[in-house]
C-alpha cells in the first residue's frame, strides 16, 4: 500500500487553488473556487482509475461556470419561489425566482482552504464567511471532503449569528463510464424514495408529494436511464423524497455495468434532486468533448426545495448559536465478472 498524499498547487495568474487528494483506492481534485469537486478518479472492473464527473478541461472555464459543476451550491440550493420568505427579499435571478443561492452564492465564492492527515483519512476543509450573497448573515460555512478506502465524505457545517435559512448542496455531475466516453443511457438507478415533489411549469414545488405507487416506474428497483429518460423525454429535473435518510444508509445507487463501477450514496438529507442534462447543450469542452445532452447525471442531496413556503417540509431555519450539520458519503466499488 502507499502512502496517502495531499497536494495543494495555486494556479498561475489567478486566484485558484487545486487540491488533490489521494489513496490506494481513490484520487479527488477539488478546488478552492465554489469549494467544488473538480474530478474523482475512480477504479473500473480491471482497476484503471478514470474520472467519473464531468469536469471543464480548461480551468478558464471553472471561472465562467454557471452551471455549477462540482459546485457547493447555498446558502439554499434550488429554486425560491418568488425569491422570497417573510419579509426577506432575494435576488432573482432565474425569472421571478431565486435559485441555487443567487448570482453571489457559494458556487461563485473563493474559499479558505485548509488540509488534513488523521490516522484513517485525508482530506480538505473549505472555510468560508458568506456576506456576498445577500443572505441574513455572515453565514459561516466549512465543508469537509475526506477519503477514507474507497468513500468520499463530505460534511457540511453551518452557523449564523443572525435569524437566517441554509440548504446546502453539491451540484456534481456524474458519468461512470470514465473520462466520459458513452452517454449516461446504459447507467442504472436505483434510489430509495417515497416519491417526487409535485412541480408547476416553472418547476416550483407545488406542496404536493406524487407516491412512488403514482409513478409510472418503481425506483426503488433498477432501471436503465434510457428508461427512465424515454418515459420522461424532457428529463429529469425532480426532487425525490427520500426513505429515512441516515448517514449509514445507502439510498441511491448508480450502476454503469460496461466499466464495472458502481456508486453508492448515503445522506443525511430529506431529498435528493436529480438532473439529467437533457438538453444541455453548449460549447464548453468537458472532458474533452463538447457539453450535451444526457451527458452526465447531476445528484444533489439537500433538504426539501423551496421548504421556506412548506412547513409540511420540515425546516431549513439557521438560528444564532445553532450549528447544523450535513453529511453525504459517496461510496464506490469494481464489480466483479458475475455483477457484470
């Protein structure tokens, strides 16, 4: 076995940080810009490690994201309806409404950055004191990844001195296939969930939970994303209610059966957003080829969206001298020949 390494490289003539993380199992580029996943680097069935999200090729581009790749998304990830709570008022800026924390949120913060060695893990904490994004505040947010074997744990910590509200996320987009050579069609989902939310045309939570008996498939059996993306066209772009999320509890599994990997997540959260990227054209390069469709399967855990408007969602209220806490374990492993 070697040694784990920890390397922090500030890049030329910007104010980027790349911190790359590495074991026997797997290797992490993070960087210090939205406190973002940059690439994992994971084993397929023969153990050649191939990056697993999608990732811009030029760090140029990291600079002009504005699709969060990788992003830690907050104060509040997802959409605000009217980009409003009590007498709170938010930037809007997608339409009427708020989403993914504004145009000043997390994703688009430089933060401290500080690594750690333990006896079982490396890793990195991102520290950063948000008075850019118009939240009440400062909100002091650290967000913790460490690699322990061949799990990914991220934990974030949030504070206020002032009455505010905190949803956080990470936006990354996954693609098992490695370095992104095949669409994500031949993936499998399988995902512990009561149901979705109810969305309007402007996909606002409408209040309403669809039971998974309502659901044209059963998620909590595997389906092919060529399924579920041939009954649902437009993709997916839905929250899922999630079956009582524990840290020690697997909740979602993502399978690419060809390479050999499979991904397997657990959280803390109440819900999780998944985004297909259907539709999602543009000329940015990542991982070498031209951003498109169904390219890549975003997943983010967070709390109920828009739970501001639903007290039926439970809380995301951020109170002077609490401190919350929120962790998500990505967990990855080589199938063998028979799981093939």
């Amino acid at each position: 076995m070697s040694k784990p390494s920890i390397t922090v490289i500030p890049i030329p003539n910007t104010n980027l940080k790349q911190i790359t993380l590495k074991n026997d199992e797997l290797t992490v580029v993070l960087l210090n810009y939205g406190a973002r996943l940059h690439q994992i680097l994971a084993p397929d069935k023969n153990g050649h490690l191939e990056n697993v999200l999608l990732s811009y090729d030029s760090l140029e581009d990291v600079l002009k994201d504005q699709s969060y790749f990788g992003a830690t998304i907050g104060p509040v990830a997802g959409r605000i309806k009217n980009g409003s709570w009590a007498d709170h008022q938010l930037e809007k800026n997608e339409g009427n409404h708020h989403i993914h924390g504004g145009s000043n949120g997390w994703a688009f913060q430089y933060w401290e950055v500080e690594v750690f060695e333990t006896p079982t893990a490396i890793g990195v904490v991102f520290y950063l004191q948000d008075t850019f994004s118009g939240y009440p505040g400062p909100i002091t947010a650290t967000v913790t990844y460490q690699i322990v074997q061949n799990n990914l744990e991220m934990i974030t910590k949030t504070s206020s001195s002032t009455e505010t509200i905190c949803n956080p996320t990470n936006h990354a987009y996954f693609n098992l296939s490695g370095n992104g050579k095949r669409d994500i069609y031949d993936h499998e989902l399988t995902i512990q969930t009561d149901g979705i939310l109810a969305l309007d045309h402007e996909k606002i939570p409408t209040g309403e939970v669809i039971a998974l008996s309502d659901l044209p498939l059963n998620f909590k059996h595997p389906h092919s994303l060529l399924e579920i993306l041939t009954n649902d066209p437009n993709g997916l772009d839905d929250a899922f209610v999630l079956s009582t999320p524990k840290r020690t509890k697997k909740i979602l599994t993502l399978t690419e059966k060809q390479a050999g990997r499979q991904l397997s997540i657990a959280t803390t959260s109440k819900s999780m957003v998944l985004f297909s990227t259907t539709g999602f054209e543009a000329d940015f390069l990542i991982n070498g080829q031209k951003m498109h469709s169904n390219y890549g399967l975003a997943i983010e855990p967070q709390e109920l969206p828009d739970a501001v408007h639903f007290p039926e969602f439970g809380s995301i209220a951020l109170y002077p001298g609490q401190e919350k806490i929120c962790s998500t374990t990505y967990q990855f492993h080589r199938l063998n020949e028979k799981q093939v």
